[in-house]
C-alpha cells in the first residue's frame, strides 16, 4: 500500500463536473493498493498517517498531527501510484490490485480513518475519472510505502 500525502489549506474532488467530496485544512491522500496488501498494511498506514507530525506549532516547527489539529482528510483511490517504469515508457500497472482485493481494502481505509480520526473523511469515487482541485500547504508532500518501512 503506497499514499502520497499532501498537507492542503482546501482540496475537493469532481466527478463528471459534480463535487463529490471536500475539505479544508489537512491532508489529502492518494491511495494506492497492490495484490500482497493485507489490513496490517491498512493500520500501519492510517496510524502513522494520523500521527505524522507535519503541522506547524506555535513556533512554526512541524510538531502537530492531524489528530492534534482537528484538521479534515480527503482520500482518493489511485492505482497508478502502484506504476512500475524501470523497463521503457510505457508503465505497467500489473502491481495494483484488482477490485476484489482493492475496494474492501479501500473502504476499510475510510472507516478506520472516520473511527479515528472521529470525524468524516472526504472521499473520491473508487475507479472513476476524477479531478482533484487543491490548495497545496507549504507545499508538503510525503510519499509512504507500507512495504519499505522507514
């Protein structure tokens, strides 16, 4: 499981010209899942997603999380975050999980984000043609990969 997380002011999302989800200050997270992810991967991400210290103190240091900020959370399912491109142009996405192991997962993410965070999470709509309009924070941008454990 790989996010690409982006600390935003605002972000919202749009399918077929219709908002479908949107947020103010936080992270918005885009959620890629390969066929080996299991919800170990789930809960290892979504607690060091909520915990991760990237939001400015009184003193401007990076020292509040998500939790402490009270801030919101948009997730958007994203395949193509699984690329593989080490041979020619042409990525393959042969990584990425099929729908049967993708969507539960991906919506075991958003309930164990709400539960956690205890609030509404902002959400895209799993497979569709999305545009996701932002107001990136910093910019900050963190990518994590579930498999490489850092």
């Amino acid at each position: 499981m790989r996010i690409v997380i982006q600390r935003v002011r605002e972000a919202k999302v749009k399918v077929e010209e219709e908002v479908v989800g949107s947020m103010g200050q936080g992270l918005l997270v885009f959620l890629g899942i390969e066929n080996e992810d299991d919800s170990s991967d789930l809960e290892w991400l979504i607690n060091k997603l909520l915990n991760l210290r990237i939001f400015n103190d009184e003193n401007q240091v990076m020292n509040r999380s998500l939790l402490d900020i009270m801030g919101e959370l948009m997730v958007i399912s994203q395949f193509t975050l699984m690329a593989a491109t080490k041979k020619g142009n042409r990525p393959s996405y042969i990584r990425a999980a099929c729908h049967e192991i993708a969507i539960p997962l991906y919506e075991q993410f958003l309930i164990l984000a709400e539960e956690r965070l205890g609030k509404k999470v902002a959400k895209g709509v799993f497979g569709a043609d999305m545009k996701v309009c932002l107001i990136n924070d910093g910019p900050l941008t963190i990518i994590i990969d579930s498999k490489n454990r850092e």
